[in-house]
C-alpha cells in the first residue's frame, strides 16, 4: 500500500512513463488480505525499441515485473514484505497457469525490483545481496530463486539512462535529476510527459494542509519544474490551440483550449461540476486563456465559483 505522498509520486512516476509500453496495474491485490504490490508491469509484445526510451528503467521493464519505491532508506521488514508479496503474486499466477496455460506462459514469472533512495550494507549483507555485472552501479541482486534486487538510487550513474530512476531520489540526487529532465531536448518523447505529471505533483503538494518537512522539500524540487510547465507548457498549449484555431477553423481551437483547461481545473481543485463546466464552454478564448492563468492561483472550487462570478459581471457591466 501507498505510504506517503512520495511513494504515491514515485508510483505515479513509474505509471506515467510505462502506460504507453504495456499493462500498469497499481495497487494490485495479491491475497485475500489488504496485501497489495505498488506496481505490476507487463509489457506488450513487440515494443523493446520503445522500451529502451527508459534507459535502465526500460530494461528493468523487458519481462513481468513488480516495482515496489521507497522515499526512505529500506530497512530488513521492508525487504520481507515485498519478497512476502512476491511470492503471493507468484502463486496467483500458479493457481491461474492451471486454468490458462497459455496466458502464465506469456506472463512467465515476474522479478521483483526493490527501489530505495540509499541502501545500507547491513541490508545488502543480510539478504546475500551482491554487485551485478549485468547491471549499473547501484543493482544488488538477491541470490536468482528470489528473483529480486534491491536498487541503491543513490549510486546509479549520472547519466540519461539512469535519469528516470533518479527522479524518484532524494535531495541533490533528485535535483540534479530534475535539471537534467529540464534540459533534455524539446522532442524527447517522454520529457513533455514526465513535466506535466511531475507539475501536478507539486500543485498537490503545495494544497497539503499538513505536509510535513519531507514534503516541503519534494515541493521544493520540483519547483522548477513546476514554473517551466506554467510559463511554457500551458501558454503555449492555449496559443497553439486558438493557433490551429485560426488555421482549421474557430470552433476546433477554442475546443481544444476549453478541453485544456478543464483538465487543468480537475488536477488543481478536483472534478468540476457539470454546472461550471457549462459556464466555462461559453467563455470567450480570451477569457479561457486568463482562466487558464487564473486557475494557478486557486485553493478550491470557491475560487473557481468567485472568478467566474466576477466575469459575469464584468459582462453585465460591459
């Protein structure tokens, strides 16, 4: 289960740049008990070349897998659990090869990969965890009946390959991760997304009404993130939809900024009621570009309720 909001992050992370390159399921229950993996993984077939877009994480996902991130330091009852849950989804498997063989047959068995921000040696020891060849500095497999390892985020390589993994680190580590997202080209196919997903985060972080000091300083790093995607991404986004507007018609720009900005509004203060969803359909484009800048600013649904009060108005007025 989800233990604080980093790990939420961290599974959402995991979710965001995976769900186009297989089966993501989170949260899977894997006995009769609330027992759940963080993340299960079955890529499709075929898609190895998309797959190597993700650097390590992309080779960690080649087969069936269970991801299980930590925001703390893994400790010997963390490393248990997950084994313990490991097994469990390993005998589910079991008890369905025998109804589907064809379909466990495909699935095979799943590893197990382990992700802490640091790993002490006294964790490492203890599980007869060793260095492996076949992986960067940092991945210490367990002993190959496991089907386990344990990754040390903090030892990875500083390099793109590993960035992925390192944006779910911890201070410099997630900081100079996040610099190097930013300075990924404009074209990388996954940087647009991982901007947006690593944005709200920080807008959800920001609304915790008790978020401790662990939390304020996640914020804290993705700040940057979060001021590019607003001085960029969704400037940009409202100009290139009255853009295309201007180009194929009115009508299908204004949509896809209408379309835009609910989205926003649903991410920073939740699902919006079909009745303001009515009121901002007939919002003129300029007015949706100053909601689009205006939503950043807003706490709850009473903001969204006063703004378009103010607009109206202002409309009567005029």
């Amino acid at each position: 289960m989800t233990r604080t909001r980093h790990d939420l992050f961290a599974k959402q992370h995991l979710e965001a740049l995976l769900e186009p390159l297989g089966t993501v399921t989170t949260s899977r229950k894997v006995t009769s008990e609330t027992r759940e993996v963080d993340l299960w993984f079955a890529p499709y077939e075929n898609i190895q070349t998309r797959l190597s877009i993700l650097g390590v994480l992309g080779q960690m996902a080649a087969q069936c897998c269970v991801m299980e991130p930590f925001r703390n330091s893994i400790q010997p009852q963390d490393v248990m659990s997950c084994i313990g849950k490991l097994i469990d989804l390993t005998a589910t498997f079991q008890r369905q090869s025998k109804r589907e063989p064809n379909v466990f047959s495909a699935l095979a068995l799943p590893r197990l990969w382990i992700l802490s921000p640091t790993i002490s040696d006294r964790v490492v020891q203890g599980f007869g965890a060793a260095k492996d060849a076949d992986w960067p500095t940092g991945f210490y497999s367990l002993p190959p009946q496991f089907r386990t390892a344990l990754v040390a985020i903090h030892q990875l390589p500083v390099n793109e390959s590993t960035l992925w993994l390192r944006l779910m680190g911890r201070n410099g580590t997630q900081q100079t991760a996040i610099a190097e997202l930013l300075a990924l080209p404009p074209a990388h196919p996954m940087k647009q997304r991982t901007i947006e997903h690593l944005a709200v985060l920080q807008i959800s972080l920001n609304l915790g009404q008790n978020s401790d000091t662990d939390e304020k300083a996640l914020a804290m790093n993705l700040s940057p993130v979060y001021e590019k995607w607003r001085r960029e991404t969704l400037a940009e986004g409202l100009q290139q939809g009255l853009q295309q507007g201007l180009q194929q018609g009115l009508q299908q720009g204004l949509q896809q900024s209408q379309s835009l900005v609910l989205r926003l509004l649903s991410r920073r203060i939740g699902k919006v009621s079909p009745d303001f969803e009515t009121q901002i359909l007939q919002l003129s484009s300029s007015q949706l570009e100053e909601l689009g800048e205006s939503l950043f600013d807003f706490s709850d649904v009473d903001d969204l309720e006063q703004w378009l009060r103010s607009q109206a108005i202002s409309a009567q007025e005029s």
